[in-house]
C-alpha cells in the first residue's frame, strides 16, 4: 500500500460511518417477528430471519465506495461484497470478493484473505 495518508484516512472513516449508518438501517435480524415498515426482503445467502431494504444496501454500497476511493481500506472493500452478496448481486460481489483477495495477498493479511476466499465459494 503507498505510504499512510492522515487526511485521506480521517475523509474515508467519516464517509465510511455514513455508510455504517445507512448500512444500521438497512438490516435487521428476528426470528419471532417481522421488522416494521415496507420494503423489507430475506436478505440472500443468509440465516432465515436476516432481513433487508435492498435501496438502503445499495445506499450503503455508495458510501463504502466512496470510502475506498478516498483511501483503499480493505474493510470497506469487504463491507461492499457483503452487500451486493446480500441482495444477491453476485457478479459485483465476486468482483469486490476478488479485488479483497488480491489486496489481502499483497498486505499478507490472512484473515481477509479467507474471507474472501470463503465469500468466492459462497457466491460461486
């Protein structure tokens, strides 16, 4: 990775909250009861009871690529191929799953390299 950039790092992390943010209002997890409001579906590749608002997944997805494109953090990177995986967008999950694969081997980052890997068998 190029050498730490204070400032881009602060820009992306405020991006990045927005994106938690909007990622909080986008899923909800309940065996007994249905969440309230319109607009939620059984999220993909997830438990029964994993509930979601696809419009405020892609929000979320907005976001985290905003993030990334402002300073490349490998955790907004996986954040984007959970959420396109839990729409069920799989291409653009196995693309954001690849690109994690490729920057976890060049940061020697092992536990993200297996998310990753396991991510690329769930989505095919």
């Amino acid at each position: 990775m190029a050498q730490f950039d204070q400032s881009k790092y602060r820009q992306a992390t405020a991006v990045f909250k927005l994106g938690v943010k909007a990622s909080s209002a986008a899923v909800h997890r309940t065996l007994n009861r249905p969440p309230k409001g319109k607009g939620w579906v059984q999220c993909i590749n997830a438990p029964a009871g994993m509930m979601c608002k696809p419009d405020k997944v892609r929000e979320s997805i907005k976001h985290f690529k905003k993030a990334y494109e402002i300073f490349p953090d490998i955790v907004a990177l996986n954040q984007i191929a959970l959420a396109y995986e839990m729409i069920g967008e799989f291409e653009a999950a196995k693309q954001h799953f690849l690109l994690m694969k490729e920057q976890a081997g060049r940061e020697a980052n092992s536990a993200y390299l297996q998310a990753a890997e396991l991510g690329l068998e769930r989505t095919g």
